[in-house]
C-alpha cells in the first residue's frame, strides 16, 4: 500500500495525500486504491491554475472589491482605552505598500517560563516599557536662596522594576553634565549647578530636562500590556523594538514577533517578513469580517518579498522593477517613466500584457501566451 | 525610534539565530548537483530565481555564497508544505 502512495508523491500534495489515507477504509484492495488515487490526481490537476491565467488581475480585484467595504476608523484596543490600533484599509494600505513607518507598531511579546504562567508578569512588562526618570520622581522642589533642586522618588515605582537609588544616580549622571548629583535622604536627591554666572536658571532649566532622562526599559516601547491568551500570558506592547527586546532572558525568542515589516526583516529574514505579511493581512480581514481567499494574499506576499528584500505594492516597489517602460507608465507618473526611458534610450519588448492592451495588440494571457511552431517539411 | 535599517550593518544581534523562531521556514542549500537538476528541472536561470541575500539573518546558519540555491520548506496554508527556491545575490 506505500508503495503506491510513493508513487503519488510529488504528483499530489502531501496534504490532500495524507487525507486519502485517512479516510481509507480498513481493508481496500490495491487495484481500488490506485483508482482512487487516480481519481484525486485527476481532480488536483483540474483544480490547478493553468499556465497562462492572469493570477495578478484576478488577485487584485479579489482583493480590491472587498477594500471597498472596509471601515475607515482605528478603533481600540480590547478593553483598554489608550491603546489604539490601525486597522482596516489604513492597515492594509501600510502592510501592501510597505510603509518604512507605520502608525501603531506593536510587538507581541511571548514569554519563556515560568513567566508565561503570569509569574511577575507586571514586572516583566514594567521592564519591557521605557521608563523615563519623570516616571521615579514624586516630587521637586527647587531652593531659590541655595540653587539647588530637591526630587523626592516614588518608591513604590522604583520597588516594581527592582531599581536601586545607586543605579539611578549612576544614569543620571551621566546626562548631567555641569551638576553635582548627592544623596541626603533614603529616597532624596540634591541637584546642585556648578555654574557660577546663573546657578538659579541653570537649576530652571534642568527641572525640565531632567523628566525625560532615559532609564530603564526597552527604548521605543511606549505602552505595555499583559494579555492572557488562551492557557498563556503574554505582552502586547505600544511601540517596537525587537532586537532589544529579543535580548532579554524573559522573552521566548521562537515567538515573539513585531508588526512592523522592516524590523522582521532586519531580524528574522525575508521568508519571516512573507508569512508575518500573510498572518497581518489576515489579521485585518478577519476584524472586518472579510473573507478573501488565501492563495491571492500568497501571491501579493509572493510578489513583495520576490527581490529578497521587502518591497511594496506601488512605484517605488515592485512597479519599479519591471522591465517594460510603458508598463511602468501605466501605473503611476507616466511622464516621468517615458521622460527618462527617452533620455536613455530604453528598448520595450512588449513581453507583457499592459503594454500589449496600450497598444492594441494581443496580451500574452491565457490563449494568446503560446506561439505556433510549425515543422517544415524538408 | 532611532533605528538603523542598513542591511549591511553588523551589530550584536548578528550572532542570533532565527531558524528557531516559528516565523522562519527551513532553509537548506541545495549541493552543486542538485542545483544543476534543480535548474535543468525548470528551464530556469540563477537570474530568474526569487532572491534571497547573502547577508541574510536566516542564512546565518548555513554557508552560503552568491550564486548558491536555497530550498525553503514552508509550512503552506492550502497544501501542507510547499517548497520554494531562492538565490542567493550579494546586495
């Protein structure tokens, strides 16, 4: 019986192949299997495009007809109210344009254990977010007669991210240049200006300075939020940083993933930023309520990651690489393509369809893609 | 964000390895012989292939040089597994 499902292989996929076989009954004669297997050739063949069918066109109204019905608004983030997401054709115009900065960058952030079982997973999060020293100070004040500015810490938060006044007083140091930094209290700072002209203004203008000092945390993530899905906990941030983040002991390295295009390239490779452009896509039809067939988000994910580094669907991506001028022309700034193409003296072929519609010629599609060979006699 | 999206720049990241990760399919280098079959099969030329860059983080693993063919397995969403070839270009 292997022996004949051997055969198949590579005929039939292995998919529709292991479904035979599970659905065999228990005894079958070999003769019944093979025509069985015959049979579900037959049909996969007949369910295969056929060379020549114009793929592209069918997937970009397949596509473009249901964008039609999609809503315009963001909306929010499941449950909490400051987290807003695009979605909807926004989101779908940045994924098939490969935007270089898209509006909301998100970072799901899965966890190794025994984090995932929601073990510390506040202070987990609270590490992930970048914190600025705004975030530690309860409260400033500023001696006018002295020049000298008073910040007392909240505990509380630097007690959750497991942060040490020493540790503070190390960062901040370093970004205050001119000013003598002393401990006088378990959780008080003096600030004191060096400057001898304008100690008081120096002090002023520090006051302002000091509340967006970096210190802690993972840079460019604005927002964290702990999540439970399904038997897991995880952290769905605001903001995205995958290389930092990657780096951290807690985070499950074969998971975590970013929405931002580029930065899946720039870390995981070509074929991540294919699927991850499949999973967002579906992502946003899904939430519409949309269903497209998968195969046309395939061959638009096929097409983007085709040169080996992420390009979009519009005139400075894959429009850009095609060989004919006048196919160039036809999509966006045609002028432009014909000026150039003129100033060097470029050759069309006219080995595609759009240029063959402009000219009224027949487009190599379907029944007009093979030529005739004809033997001649000798 | 201050980030520095030149593919050429090393950093530290640069030793990990993200054939781990689930975003990431198989990729294999196909030997000489394979790739002579693999073209011949097709009717293909290096030029005609997807590309994929030697500088790649997925390719880490492997030793690949330009003009090698890299077998990608992906998990398919409409057949199960698929295989799809890449070639390997410097820049």
């Amino acid at each position: 019986m292997s022996t004949i499902f051997k055969q198949y292989e590579g005929k039939i996929p292995q998919q529709l192949l292991d479904e035979v076989k599970e659905n065999l009954p228990a005894k079958i004669t070999d003769a019944k299997l093979k025509k069985i297997l015959e049979e579900v050739q037959q049909e996969y063949d007949a369910a295969v495009v056929d060379s020549g069918e114009c793929v592209g066109l069918v997937c970009a109204e397949s596509i473009g007809e249901p964008g039609t019905q999609m809503t315009l608004n963001t909306f929010h983030f499941a449950g909490v109210s400051e987290m807003n997401v695009t979605t909807g054709l926004p989101r779908l115009i940045e994924i098939l344009d490969a935007r270089k900065t898209i509006k909301s960058p998100m970072m799901e952030v899965y966890l190794k254990e025994p984090y995932k079982h929601g073990e510390d997973i506040k202070k987990v999060a609270e590490k992930i977010k970048e914190t600025k020293f705004e975030e530690y100070i309860k409260e400033v004040t500023i001696d006018v007669v002295e020049s000298t500015m008073t910040v007392t810490l909240n505990t509380d938060r630097m007690d959750l991210v497991d942060i040490k006044i020493d540790r503070l007083m190390k960062v901040l140091s370093k970004s205050l240049k001119g000013f003598t930094l002393k401990k006088t209290g378990e959780d008080i700072l003096e600030i004191k200006s060096n400057s001898k002209d304008e100690p008081l203004k120096e002090v002023y203008r520090l006051r302002e300075k000091i509340r967006t000092i970096y210190i802690n945390g993972v840079r460019g993530v604005t927002q964290v939020l702990p999540v439970k899905r399904g038997e897991e906990y995880m952290i769905a941030t605001a903001g995205s940083n995958l290389k930092a983040v990657l780096k951290m002991d807690e985070v499950d390295t074969t998971r975590t993933v970013s929405n931002d295009l580029y930065e899946v390239e720039e870390v995981f490779g070509i074929e991540a930023v294919r699927e991850q452009a499949i999973r967002e896509v579906i992502k946003v039809l899904d939430a519409q309520g949309i269903s497209i067939d998968i195969r046309h988000i395939l061959l638009v994910a096929d097409a983007m990651t085709m040169a080996g580094h992420v390009q979009g669907i519009s005139r400075y991506g894959i429009v850009k690489d095609k060989p004919s001028v006048l196919a160039r022309a036809s999509f966006e700034t045609p002028l432009r393509h014909i000026f150039n193409a003129a100033m060097i003296g470029e050759r069309d072929p006219l080995n595609s369809v759009i240029e063959n519609v402009m000219l009224n010629q027949p487009v190599p599609v379907g029944t007009g893609l093979p030529g005739l060979i004809t033997k001649v006699k000798q | 964000m201050a980030k520095s999206r030149s593919r050429k720049k090393e950093d530290e990241l640069s030793v990990f390895d993200p054939s781990a990760h689930e975003l990431v399919p198989k990729h294999e280098k196909l030997s000489d012989k394979e790739a002579k079959a693999f073209l011949e099969k097709y009717h293909a030329t290096m030029k005609e292939l997807p590309k994929i860059y030697i500088n790649e983080p997925a390719l880490r693993p492997l030793s690949v040089k330009a003009g090698d063919i890299i077998r990608i397995t992906r998990k398919s969403r409409t057949a199960g597994e698929t295989v799809f070839y890449r070639g390997v270009v410097d820049e």
